[in-house]
C-alpha cells in the first residue's frame, strides 16, 4: 500500500482524507504540480517545485512552507515508498479550510501523492497520434491549478474522435498547448512553440534547451493554418516526454508519419533522462 503526505503526515493511502469544508473540495481551489522519477530519483525536481511556488503566487495563495521544506517532504515520501524505479510525483496545495466555504484563511494544505507510471503505447512513438483543435483559453495559464474540468471535457472530445490529446485555440485562431501537453512544430529547421497563453512545461523547457544546439528555436504564436502546414508537429508532457503527432482534426501532418527532426529529438531527450541516471544523487 502507497504512502502518502498528508497535512503534515505519513498515512497510508486508504486513511489519505482532508476535511471537506477544504477550499480544494469546496471551490477547486488549489494548485499542483507533477514529475517523475528513474531509478528512483525525482526528474527535475527543483524546477516543479519553483513552478508550483509560482502557480501558488498567481491565484494568490501564501505559501507556509519553504522551498526546502517541500523538497524535503517529497523525498521522504519517496523514501517511505521506496522507490527504486519510476513512480509519478503529484504535489498538490490547497486552499485549506474556510468558514465561510468561499475566502482563504492562510491555511493550505500540502499533499503529497506516490503513483505508478502507467507506460504509454509504444505505437505512439513509432507511428504517431492524432490529435484534435478545441475552442479555449485558460483564464491563468501560468499557474497549473487543479481544476481540470475544461480540461476533462476537451479531453473526452478528443477520445470521441479516437485522438488522444486536443489542442487549446483562442480567439485569434493561434493554437496553445494541449490539455496536459506543450505544442511544438518544425518548419524546415525551425522549431517552435507557442510563447503566451501557455503553462511553461518543464520538458518544454528541457526540450527548448536541448534543441537550440542543432535548430533554430523561437516562441512566438503559431497560427492554426501555420500549424497545419508544418512539416512536423509534437507534443510534450512529463509522462509522455516527447510524442509525434500525424494528424490534426482532418489534416494529415507532413507525409502522415513521425518526421526525422521530432526522432531525434526523442533520442535526444531519452539521453539526456540516461545521463540523469547515471549522474551523483
């Protein structure tokens, strides 16, 4: 049975409960974050923790702890699970308990949860995905919250139409990210990404870091005609790291098949995760 950090304790996962005058149950409120591990050790720790420090920073919620604090709570609870291998991440903060079910008291709660990796079909790197548009813009992009409704609905959507991710438009008819991805293109040696209305990945920052060593990279807005005629197209995510994508609504994308520049960039990225390994603790 996992472990997990719970308001200040180590509980077994079937007595993992908070109160449910909590503002995360009452209002959703609340912010989280999620990594993963190999071998056992956090991948790109400090970066999800900063991020989830600054997703609390933009809706507003004060932060009792420390950075090191946190950091500490979650390798203990790694260590309480002994994890030796891949395992998700999910840290969550929220609202904490309110009287009047509406206005933050100063009392958030931290969680921390241990999960299995679920392993992605392997067709998705070797053939590619489909993918759909949907109509949105999320009201905070820099902050990762844990509301996830609109999310849930694109997402099913796209399930609908046998696709496995959708793709934000906002008004202007620029594509965004998907619900739980970032959105790359090439178009010849150029790799972009969308600038504003996005949550900052953290692979998309590893993926940005890396590529600019062999391509031109830029983030800029990437209009939806753009995208449709871009010779490659990728997703990114955290469980998912970097995934072709073939099709987008009706459009085949490029000649229908995961394109030469996103395989090397999956190869990149899988050395970059083996040198993490192999790196000191």
């Amino acid at each position: 049975m996992k472990i997990y950090y719970v308001d200040g304790k180590f509980v077994s996962s079937d007595q993992a409960v908070i109160p449910v005058d909590d503002l995360a149950v009452l209002r959703g409120y609340g912010v989280c974050d999620i990594m993963r591990t190999y071998n056992g050790k956090p991948y790109f720790l400090k970066d999800h923790i900063r991020r989830l420090e600054n997703s609390a920073k933009e809706i507003g919620l004060s932060l009792p702890w420390q950075t090191r604090e946190i950091t500490d709570i979650v390798l203990e609870t790694l260590n309480r699970n002994q994890v030796t291998d891949e395992a998700n991440i999910r840290i969550v903060i929220t609202g904490g308990s309110s009287p009047d079910f509406f206005y933050p008291q100063g009392n958030p709660r931290m969680i921390v949860l241990i999960t299995d990796l679920k392993k992605l079909p392997d067709t998705w790197y070797e053939a590619g995905v489909k993918v759909i548009t949907y109509p949105l813009e999320r009201s905070l992009p820099d902050a990762k919250v844990i509301s996830y409704i609109p999310a849930a609905i694109a997402l099913k959507k796209a399930k609908e139409t046998g696709a496995i991710e959708a793709i934000y438009i906002n008004r202007k008819m620029e594509a965004l990210e998907g619900t739980t991805s970032n959105l790359f293109a090439f178009f010849e040696n150029t790799l972009v990404t969308p600038k504003d209305g996005v949550l900052k990945g953290i692979t998309r920052q590893a993926i940005l870091a890396i590529a600019e060593k062999s391509y031109k990279t830029e983030e800029k807005p990437v209009s939806l005609a753009c995208l449709l005629n871009a010779n490659e197209v990728f997703i990114s995510g955290t469980n998912k790291c970097i995934v072709p994508v073939i099709q987008i609504d009706d459009t085949k994308i490029g000649n229908g098949r995961p394109g030469p520049e996103t395989k090397k960039l999956i190869a990149a990225l899988e050395k970059h995760a083996l040198e993490f390994i192999s790196s000191p603790s």
